[in-house]
C-alpha cells in the first residue's frame, strides 16, 4: 500500500444538494447513457457509446460537480452537468486516440476501438467526440462561456503537447526527471485542474479560488501519475486488474526508470541496459530483474516521497481556499480515498 446534443433526451437534470459522490457518479452515468451522439452510420456513433460503456471513475465530471458544490448550494441543471459531462467525454477521446498510437489492444480489460473496428473509425469517432465536447460546453451560460472555451482551449492543447512529449520519449535514450514532470503535468494533470476550476467558473468563483482549485488539482493529478507508476511495479497483481510490471516488460519511461538511470552504476546499470535491450525474453524474468535494480537504488521510497510531495503542494492549495472547511470535505474525502487506491 501506498504511505500516502445533439439534445438530452432525459427530462431536465436535476441532482438534490445533499447527494453523494455515488450519486453524482450515477447521475453521470445515466446522462451519459441517455445522451445522443447522433445515429448514422452506426461505425461512426456506436464506438462512442462503447468507450464509454467501459466505465471508469468518472473523476474528471465529479471533479466539477465537486468543485462547484463548494460555493452553490442550488440544484445542479444542465448547465452546470452538461458541462461536467463534456470533460469526461474530451477525456475518453483522448483516451480513443492516445490508443491508436499506443497501439494498445485493450481499455478497461475490452478490446481497444481501433481493435473493434478499426483506425480509420476510431480517428473519425474520436473527431466526433471532441465536437460534441464543445457542444456539451454550450449549455454553460453566456456570460461565463468565452471564458470557459478559452480555458477548455488552453487545456486541451497543452493535453496534446503532453502526449506529443511522451511519444517523443520512447525514442529518446534520456529523459530527464524534469522532462517527465512537465510531461504527465500536460498530458494527465492539466485536465483535473481545469475540471476543478470549470466547477469554480460555474458557481461564479473569483478569479483565486478558480486558480487554487486548478493548483490543487494540477498537484494532486501528477501525484496521481506517479502513484500509477509506482502500482504497475508494487501493486498486488490480486487488486492491480492488470498486469503489474507492464511498464517495465514495454521500456516505457516512467518516473521509476528514469531514476533508476540516474542513479545506476556498475552492475545494476549493466543489468538495466541488458533489459532494455532485449526483444526476446521472458516477462516474469525481465520484471524480476529490474525490480532488483530498483530495490538495490531504493527507487520505491523515492517515487512515493516525490508522489507525497506533490499531493502535499495540492491540499496546500486547497487549504489556501476561502471557503468553510467543512464545505470542502467531500472533495477533500475523495481525493484522498483516490490516494489509498490499489488499482
């Protein structure tokens, strides 16, 4: 363990002021579901519906609703839940892409949608996804929604240059710790930021609180990437529901490698170069071996004291807040119930 529309075709949305995460996570789900993508040609619609059927946390919409609870007490109507809605959608075409070049074969334990169907479909779905997102924003009110497009436009483009980045990586003989910082800071955590600050714009928060909600969330989600990093090497395969040292078997260039690159010398940089050179090999064995390396180098308690340090700057931020604490609590109890995950 870790020491750390298209229209709605549903009647109006509505969620009472003292529901749950839970709740919110459901009435999530139901929009999502009861939302119309559009119908023809079925290859063009039905691989939206069928990303995102394969579940998730649903983090980055709760993450709004969350944020905002923090200041309105009102019922949330669509322009404040379609607007959640269009982050997660944003995020699983992103998701449908980033596949695509990964080449990876499956999300969520199902078969990837290039794999489905194929490239070409997942791009064009993908495309479509997007469109929606923007379409989703629409519903926030005129007042607001120049300053919501221009921050959902700095976000998405700095996403894009995060995995940019971390394709270049995989060529790259050396990645500093910094690159790779500044890499997941782009590529995972802008997004959780801008989530938190969407839900500070749509309950009319001044221009600070916006900013310590995008802090708080920017922190907490590259300390959520490292935790990730670390439970690909650590977890127990029982819990992780994939396989653990999958990063290791595929040279990707986590937080971990990179400093065990550093710091190896002699024999355990022998070992490390023998392993990223290898194309045949047996998984267990290679696992094995680097896990060694990164025992002998103490990389664990090093990933997990820069993971503590970044959730640390994040509650700060959060902390900074002007708004009673015990309005924080729910955001603060979930983000750190996500902090004792195993998976």
């Amino acid at each position: 363990m870790v020491t750390f529309t298209a229209r709605h075709n549903s009647q109006p949305l509505k969620i009472v002021m003292q529901a749950s995460v839970s709740d919110y996570r459901e009435q999530i789900n139901r929009e999502l579901n009861n939302y119309s993508f559009g119908q023809q040609p079925n290859e063009l619609y039905e691989p939206i519906r069928y990303i995102l059927s394969l579940g998730g946390k649903r983090l980055r919409p709760l993450l709004v609703l969350l944020a905002y609870r923090l200041f309105r007490d009102n019922e949330l109507d669509k322009s404040v839940l379609t607007p959640a809605l269009a982050v997660e959608v944003f995020h699983n075409f992103t998701l449908m892409h980033d596949d695509i070049m990964d080449r990876a074969p499956l999300r969520r334990g199902k078969p990837t949608v290039h794999i489905e169907w194929n490239p070409n479909i997942a791009i064009l779905s993908g495309d479509v996804m997007l469109v929606r997102a923007y379409e989703m924003l629409l519903e926030v009110p005129p007042n607001q929604l120049a300053a919501v497009i221009k921050a959902f436009n700095q976000c998405a483009a700095e996403v894009c240059e995060g995995q940019q980045w971390d394709m270049n990586f995989e060529s790259e003989a050396k990645v500093s710790e910094d690159e790779y910082l500044a890499m997941i800071r782009q590529k995972t955590a802008v997004l959780l930021g801008f989530s938190l600050k969407l839900g500070g714009m749509l309950a009319d928060a001044d221009e600070t609180s916006q900013e310590q909600l995008y802090e708080f969330g920017e922190k907490v989600g590259v300390g959520f990437q490292l935790m990730d990093d670390w439970l690909d090497v650590y977890a127990d395969q029982g819990k992780f529901g994939k396989q653990v040292g999958g990063d290791i078997i595929a040279n990707k260039k986590t937080f971990l490698l990179i400093k065990a690159l550093e710091q190896a010398k002699g024999a355990e940089a022998d070992t490390l170069q023998y392993w990223l050179a290898q194309t045949d090999f047996t998984n267990e064995e290679k696992v094995q071996a680097v896990k060694e390396v990164y025992e002998k180098l103490q990389i664990s308690g090093q990933t997990q004291e820069k993971m503590n340090t970044y959730f640390e700057q994040g509650f700060q931020a959060l902390e900074q807040l002007s708004v009673d604490d015990e309005r924080k609590a729910a955001l603060r109890n979930f983000t750190q119930q996500l902090m004792r995950r195993e998976k």
